[in-house]
C-alpha cells in the first residue's frame, strides 16, 4: 500500500513557494517593500513571466508539429489531422498576448509617483533581461540581425552566462517561421492548379485595371493624384512579381501557397489550413500590439526617462513595436488579394472536397489536404 500524500490544491501549485516569491532581493537576504505598490508591480511582472513560460510552451509544440525532422521528401508530412491541434495552440496564445495587453492597465493603476518611490532600486535591473521573452522571439523566428541596436553591445552581454546558454539552445532549433513556410512550400499547388502563379497574376492585372477605372472616374483627384495612383499599381504589379519569383524555390512555393489558400479557401481542404494562417497572422498582430500597449505604458509611468537597464526607454519600445516583424512575408501577401469573382476558376475542384464526396482514392496523391 502507498504511503505517498495524495496532493492538495495547494502543494500541487506549490503556493507556499510561489507565494514567498515577491520579497525582493538584498545581496544574499530579502529586504522590505520600499512602497506599497512595489508589491504590484513585482506581481505583475511574475504574471507576465508565468505567460511566457505557458506560451513558450505551447509555440514550441504548434513548431514541433509543423515541422518535421528531416526524412525523406515523400515522406515528410503534416497530418492532416494536428492542423486543428495547431491552430489551437496559436489561438490560445494569441489569447494570452490579449490578457496581456490588458494586464498593463492593472500596473498603471499605480500613480507614477509611487513607482519613482522605488525605482532607483531596481538599477541596473530592466525588463531587456527576460530571458524568457528573448526566447520567445528566438522561438518565433527573429534574427539577431534585425533587432534595433540601443546598446553598445549585443543584448546577450545583460545576461547571466547560463542564460545565453539556453538563448544558444533556442537558436539551433528551427523557429515557428521556418515550420510555416516550410509547411507552405509543401503544398502540391502546381498539382491542384498547374500554372497557378501565371494565372493569379493575370488575375490581379485584371482587378489592378479595375482600380485604375474607378480611380479615374474619381472627381476629386487631381491629374497629379491620378498618375501617381497609375504608378502605384504598376509597382504593385512589379512587386506581386517578386512576391511569387523571390529566388529561392522553398520561399517562391510558400508565398504562392500562402495565395493559393487565401483565395480558395471557401474549398473544403482548404478551410483549416486557411484558419492556421489567420492565427498566425493574428499572432502577429497581437505581438505587435502587445509591444506598442508596453510603450505607452512606460510613457505613462516614466515619460521619456532613460530605462533602468540603460537603453533609450519609451523610444527603444516605439522602435521595436514599429520594426520588429516576423511574419511580414504573410502580411504582403494579404496585399496582393483579389475581388474573388476576378478568380480563374479550379481546374479541378474535385481534388479539394473531402474525400466521401469527390469519391477520390484515399490518400491519393491528388488529395491537396495532406502537406
């Protein structure tokens, strides 16, 4: 028979741990709250720590699903079946990055004069040093090279040694970008539409001479206004171009795959792999807004003070909120969208219904869903 303690509600979350976590630091001891209110703003930020470690974790399973270890090309694929699971999975992150944005207004309840009660206390300390949310940007797919430099050195240089271990770990895995695209330039478009690239495009020229029409007949631009408008759409053209054309055949196969599911997503296989990439378009969104509503909350606490860490403070933020995208390629697809009445019919529409009404072989190779 077990002598094992069954667990109560409060050993299971371990809270008298947890609980014993907001007595901030003194060299080796823990001191007493300078203010009131600096137990808020230390809970909140544990709160937005405990969000990053749930959405760490589930971003790296939406990955792990999407992408597959190397085997053999025939034999690398997604089951139709984990798409759901997937777009669960980003759905319930988007989710938290909502929850949030919101928690930000719970810290600034707290009037700014307090905050500068305790401020001082925190130097060097700076939110620049989550880890965890380094990883969550490693994990999400974006590059060194693209962050905004506001130091003299690299970020890692604030961190402890064994967490640029864990950022090094991060990044020698493959990003929740690299699983989408790879997972995009998967699907079989020239087998569901041969030609389709050359007949989107001549589809979008179509709706382009439909926009110059109605830009022309617009009363109240100028000649000036009307050319540049003209201009506009050939660049637009020139730029769909380089869209499907980039030069590498993985990135050429995911931007028309991304535009193939986008503009026939009404069709049954279609529809799921269509609802993945609207959560990660939302994503994106909700990571974008989540850094913007961070700004607005430092300007509203500290105004245009240099951040405790050293870096520019409310214009760092404002910099990152602006230039920090990771699934950019995606937003400029939704650009190149057309009127769908505009859209060539599918050569072959049966290939996209499920399978007990198209009386297609199960699993033959026509079958768009399996990627």
């Amino acid at each position: 028979m077990s002598d094992r303690t069954p667990p109560s509600y409060g050993s299971y979350l371990r809270l008298d741990e947890l609980l014993a976590c907001q007595a901030p630091p003194d060299g080796a001891e823990s001191r007493d709250l300078i203010h009131h209110d600096e137990m808020l703003f230390i809970v909140v930020h544990q709160v937005f720590e405990l969000w990053f470690r749930q959405m760490l974790h589930d971003l790296s399973r939406a990955r792990d699903i999407l992408g597959q270890p190397d085997r053999p090309s025939d034999e690398r694929r997604v089951d139709e079946a984990q798409i759901p699971r997937v777009t669960e999975l980003l759905g319930r992150v988007n989710e938290i990055l909502r929850l949030c944005h919101d928690q930000f207004t719970v810290l600034e309840t707290m009037p700014s004069v307090h905050f500068l009660a305790f401020r001082d206390a925190l130097l060097p300390a700076s939110g620049f040093q989550s880890r965890q949310f380094r990883e969550f940007e490693i994990l999400t797919g974006m590059r060194d090279q693209d962050r905004v430099r506001d130091f003299g050195f690299d970020y890692d240089a604030m961190l402890g040694d064994a967490e640029r271990v864990v950022l090094d770990e991060r990044r020698s895995e493959m990003s929740l970008k690299a699983a989408v695209f790879a997972w995009l330039a998967r699907t079989p478009v020239e087998v569901l539409f041969p030609g389709f690239p050359r007949a989107f495009l001549d589809a979008h020229r179509d709706y382009a001479a439909t926009q110059e029409q109605l830009q022309a007949r617009n009363p109240r631009l100028t000649e000036e206004l009307r050319a540049a408008a003209t201009a506009r759409s050939t660049q637009h053209e020139t730029a769909l171009r380089s869209y499907l054309d980039p030069g590498g055949d993985d990135e050429r196969r995911a931007h028309a795959a991304f535009l193939f599911i986008a503009s026939y997503r009404q069709a049954p296989l279609l529809r799921w792999p269509y609802t993945l990439l609207e959560a990660v378009i939302e994503f994106e969104e909700r990571l974008r807004l989540f850094r913007f509503r961070h700004a607005r909350m430092v300007e509203r606490m500290i105004g245009f003070r240099i951040g405790t860490g050293g870096s520019s403070g409310v214009e760092y933020l404002d910099r990152t909120a602006l230039e920090y995208r990771v699934f950019g390629d995606l937003f400029v697809g939704r650009s190149f969208l057309v009127n769908p009445a505009l859209l060539p019919d599918l050569p072959h529409p049966e290939r996209l219904e499920f399978g007990f009404d198209s009386g297609l072989q199960r699993g033959a190779p026509t079958d768009g869903g399996d990627r």
